[in-house]
C-alpha cells in the first residue's frame, strides 16, 4: 500500500462532490449514484481558483468552500444568448420557458442551451453555463489521489 498522497499541481483525483447554491438548495452531487468524479488537475476542467480549493488536501479530507460566480462557472455572457427562429426547431420541440435543450455543433458535439422565453416567432436561447452568475458551496470528499513520480 502506498503512503497517503497529498493533491499536487498535475494529482489525478477522485472524489465525491455536493454542489449547493447560496440558498442552501442543491445542485449537482456525485453521492446521488455513488460514483465519484475523476479529475485531473491543471488540465482545464476547472477554474484556477477551484483547483486552488483543492491544492494541500489528501485522500480521507472533506472540505467545504465558497466560490463566487466568476471563480465558479462565471458571469453571464450576453453574447451567449440567441435569438432564434421557431421555425429552427422541430413540430415536436419542448419549447417551453426553463426547458433545456441540446444544439448540434459542426463538430458533432451537442451544447445544451436554455430556453428562456419564446415570444411569436422568436426563440431566446441561453447557452450560458445554467449556474453562470451563481456563488455555489462545494463541499468536498477527497477518495484517491495519484500523483506521477
């Protein structure tokens, strides 16, 4: 067995995350099918600021942290929102207020996009992050880190 490992600029780590908003509700949580996440630090998933959160703990640690909007998944970008056309969509689209949807991109991948109002003809679509201007609470469970030798 190998000595506790303590995350490092470029650890891989596994570990259990609830996601909160300010008002106590929740979020995301890897605890609801109890599988973990895997991450690798430095690689870009996250925020400097988030990895920063993380830098010194060790498999075993639980930690709760505050991450404002922009140190979390940012401000909203108003370039992010679309006006579309109805007629874009399918006879069989949901387009209702709150309602998420995926947009094919030319890569191939899909970007959800949010339905934020459909007035006539016109379709508003956020592709802004849906927490984008929230201040979200993590708390955190480290199960595993694997640093390189």
């Amino acid at each position: 067995m190998s000595s506790t490992q303590i995350i490092a600029s470029e650890s891989e780590v596994i570990l259990h995350f609830d996601l909160k908003l300010e008002d106590g509700s929740a979020a995301d949580s890897t605890r609801m099918n109890n599988k973990p996440a895997k991450m690798v630090m430095g690689d870009g998933s996250l925020t400097p600021n988030f990895e920063a959160c993380l830098l010194g703990l060790q498999t075993g640690d639980k930690k709760s942290f505050t991450l404002p909007p922009e140190d979390a998944f940012g401000l909203p970008n108003p370039d992010n929102i679309y006006y579309l056309e109805r007629s874009k969509f399918g006879p069989d689209s949901d387009l209702a207020e709150g309602a998420i949807m995926g947009f094919a991109q030319p890569d191939g991948s899909e970007l959800p996009g949010i339905i934020r109002s459909v007035a006539g003809d016109s379709v508003t679509v956020d592709f802004n992050h849906p927490l984008a201007g929230q201040t979200v609470i993590f708390d955190v469970e480290i199960v595993n880190v694997i640093n390189q030798d």
